[in-house]
C-alpha cells in the first residue's frame, strides 16, 4: 500500500494494486463530522431526555467518532431522526444513534449523535 495525499489528518488517499487494478481508498478520521444523511429513519423531531450522567455528544453515529461534549442526566434534546443498527445481515430495524439537537444544559444548541440507549421520550 503506498499513501498518495494526507490532508490535515481528516482524510488520507490510498492506492492498493490488487491483481494488477489500481484501488483507491478514502478514509476519514474521527475528528470529521456526520450529519444528518447517515439517518436511516426519520422522526416527528420529538424531544428526548438523556437517561444517565456522562453520555457523549458524538461527531457521528459511533464510539469511532470524538466527543463534541457529555450531557448530564435530564439533558434534554431535540431527535431530528435516528440511525439503526447493522447486525451484519443487513438493517436491525433498532435505532441505535440519534442525530440530535440539544435544547438544555452546557451543550445547549449543539448537534450530534447521541447513542439510543441513552436517551427515552
């Protein structure tokens, strides 16, 4: 493998020869951001309220991504829509992140990916 650009460590272009064919890789790094169209399903944009203390605020739909900030518990937020798991078969029709907007506490105003087990209607 033999890295052709780097661009501030957010992205990194790669060319692999794979039986004679150029391949070309693109990877971002935990510091970009996600928005919305990594949902898969949309919501009536209803609030939700974190469920425990410490919860992240994600870049993206992951543990892969950094932390914008931690909610408290009670935190509330506005759910734009949610985005469900992949059980390697294909969708798990369960919401497993939550692209967010939050309306309380430290973080008020900030969007990001809040995991769906913490928060409840």
């Amino acid at each position: 493998m033999r890295t052709l650009h780097k661009y501030a460590a957010l992205t990194a272009t790669a060319l692999v020869t794979v039986g004679g064919l150029g391949i070309s890789a693109t990877a971002a790094s935990a510091a970009s951001t996600v928005g919305s169209s990594a949902c898969t399903v949309n919501t009536k944009n209803a609030t939700y309220r974190t469920t425990t203390s410490g919860v992240n605020l994600r870049r993206g739909p992951s543990t892969g991504y950094a932390s914008k900030g931690q909610l408290g518990k009670g935190t509330t937020a506005y759910v734009v829509c949610f985005k469900e798991a992949n059980n390697g078969i294909g969708v798990s029709n369960k919401p497993d992140w939550a692209y967010s907007k939050v309306t309380s506490g430290a973080n008020k105003g900030t969007v990001g990916w809040i995991a769906d087990s913490n928060i409840k209607k």
